[in-house]
C-alpha cells in the first residue's frame, strides 16, 4: 500500500512544464508528464487544446504564478518560438521575487549555447533583433542565461 500524497494548498500545481512544443510534446516531455502523473505529481503543460490568443496568455501566467517549481524542457529550437522566451521570462520572474524552484533539462542541446545564445540559440535570435524592442531581447537573453547558469539535467539521445 502505498501512501497517499497530500497536496500543499498554497500551489495549484507541483510542477509546471516549460517547453518548445513541436520539438518535444510527442516524445520527452510526454512521457516526463505521464511519469509526474503516475508518481502523484499535480503538473501543468500547456495543451495544444487551449488555442492561441489572450485567453492563453492569462491561462499560463496563472499556471505559472501557481507553481511550486518548473522544469525548463531546453530544446534546439526553444529559442525560435517568442511564446516560450516570454514564458521564460515569468518563470526566472517568480524564481527570483516568490523562491520558485526552477529546474533546467538541456534536452540534445549544450547549455552552453543556452548561456552564450551560440549554435541554435544564435540562430534564433538572429531571426528575432529586427522584430522586437531591444529591451525584449535583452531581457530574453538574460532569462536564458540565467537559467543555463542553474544546475539541471544533459539529456542526450534520439532526436
């Protein structure tokens, strides 16, 4: 018999997964979620059924203010998508005003290029200095170097 897991009433969530959907929904953070499911583990993901537009913002900011820690799910092209940066951003946010937990997964990438935006980090942001404010991205960069900076998991193998 196993004992029952009582939930802390003060966090809606126990962990809240931050990823790059086409890279890893099917696969990793899949059965990472379905692990932390088994286990008792209240987690939030975004799902693809919550649609696009503002109602999602609110949804997720709310799921991330609720959160007891995050998994940061680093992938090639995490950076190419401004909705994960954004999210990143709240993330590294409440990590530093309420002491969330985060807890980065360098999924077959080098947290190196996380910390120094090089390789694909480089890339993607090469295609996002003429679209956005400075200050985004300078802010945007912070976010992930910070989070590069913490120590996480090197996940490596098929892709």
């Amino acid at each position: 018999m196993s004992a029952e897991r009582i939930p802390d009433p003060s966090w809606k969530y126990d962990v809240y997964l931050s990823f790059r959907g086409q890279d890893t929904r099917s696969g990793f953070t899949s059965h990472l979620y379905d692990a932390l499911r088994r286990a008792g583990i209240h987690a939030f993901r975004d799902d693809e059924a919550l649609g696009r537009g503002d109602q999602m913002t609110y949804i997720l900011v709310q799921a991330i203010e609720a959160s007891r820690l995050f998994v940061v799910v680093f992938s090639e092209s995490y950076a190419a998508s401004t909705w994960c940066l954004n999210e990143l951003m709240k993330i590294m946010e409440c990590r530093s005003t309420r002491g969330q937990t985060v807890i980065p997964v360098f999924y077959n990438v080098d947290p190196s290029d996380i910390r120094h935006q090089s390789g694909p980090f480089e890339k993607a942001f090469q295609s996002h200095r003429f679209s956005y404010e400075n200050e985004i991205v300078h802010a945007w960069r912070a976010a992930l170097t910070e989070a590069a900076n913490l120590l996480g998991f090197l996940i490596t193998g098929s892709r």
